[in-house]
C-alpha cells in the first residue's frame, strides 16, 4: 500500500486524518488500541499524538510508560518506512528510550528520516521527540530499523 499517496488523498478531507490513523491502527492492530492520531505525514516526517486518557495511564496517573514507548516506535515507523519505494521494506531491531518527566494531557511525537538509502539492508537510527502541550520535552526515543529490499 502507498501510504504518501493514501495520505494525500484523504488529509485533506474533513475527518481524512483521523479516517488514515485508524486505518493505520488496523493495518498494526496492537499499536491500533492506543489510538493515536497521526497529525502530519510525509516520506520522512511524522508528527503523531495521543490523547491523556485512563485507556494508556499508569498508577500515577500520568501516560504509562509502555504507551510513550509504543507512540516512538509508530512514529519512528511511519516517518522512515512509511515512505520507502517499492521493493525495500524496514524492520525494528533496535530500541531505546530516555523518560525525562512524567507524560500528561495531549503528547505529541515528531520523527524525522532524512538518509540516504542503501540498496542493501542497512540498519537506520530514528530519533523521536516526545513533547507535551507546554512544549516540554517528557522522553526521547532512538528507533533502529533494518531497512533493505524485500527478498
């Protein structure tokens, strides 16, 4: 599926983003359950949100730590293999993450994919950057995907 184009055509649309995200949680049925809502997409960039809600808390009511995780990984995903050319596809081999505060209200996470292709599998490292609405920075994430053609 090409997901550029897919997000060309409904982006624009009233409710097409929100439409292409839960299209994306049922393409990746796990990460699908947090609903996430992906804000802005290009081969190369994504900038993904979740809501606060009780749904992806922990017991100290802030956003649990496996759901920051997992809202990197998405993020990481779409902006690197998101976009790949036909024939070449990407896999996560490697992951880590830095919590630097505790995650409430609205997060948004930014990536962004700016290598130069191999054409053969090389791995790749994505850096994501997990914000909240007063712009305060509450994890950094460092996605390694193993991106190469499909064999």
């Amino acid at each position: 599926m090409n997901l550029p184009k897919l997000w060309n055509q409904l982006s624009s649309f009233p409710g097409g983003k929100k439409l292409f995200s839960r299209l994306a949680g049922w393409m990746i049925p796990y990460t699908g359950t947090m609903g996430a809502d992906i804000e802005e997409f290009s081969p190369g960039y994504a900038r993904i949100s979740l809501r606060d809600r009780r749904r992806v808390r922990n017991h100290l009511r802030s956003i649990h730590a496996v759901a920051l995780m997992n809202l990197a990984e998405l993020t990481s995903g779409i902006a690197s293999v998101g976009g790949l050319p036909p024939g070449m596809r990407g896999i996560l081999v490697g992951f880590r993450i830095e919590y630097l505060k505790k995650a409430r209200g609205r997060i948004t996470a930014t990536a962004r994919f700016n290598e130069p292709l191999s054409k053969e599998s090389k791995p790749y490292e994505v850096a994501v950057e997990i914000k909240n609405t007063n712009n305060d920075t509450v994890c950094r994430a460092f996605a390694t995907w193993l991106i190469g053609p499909v064999t």
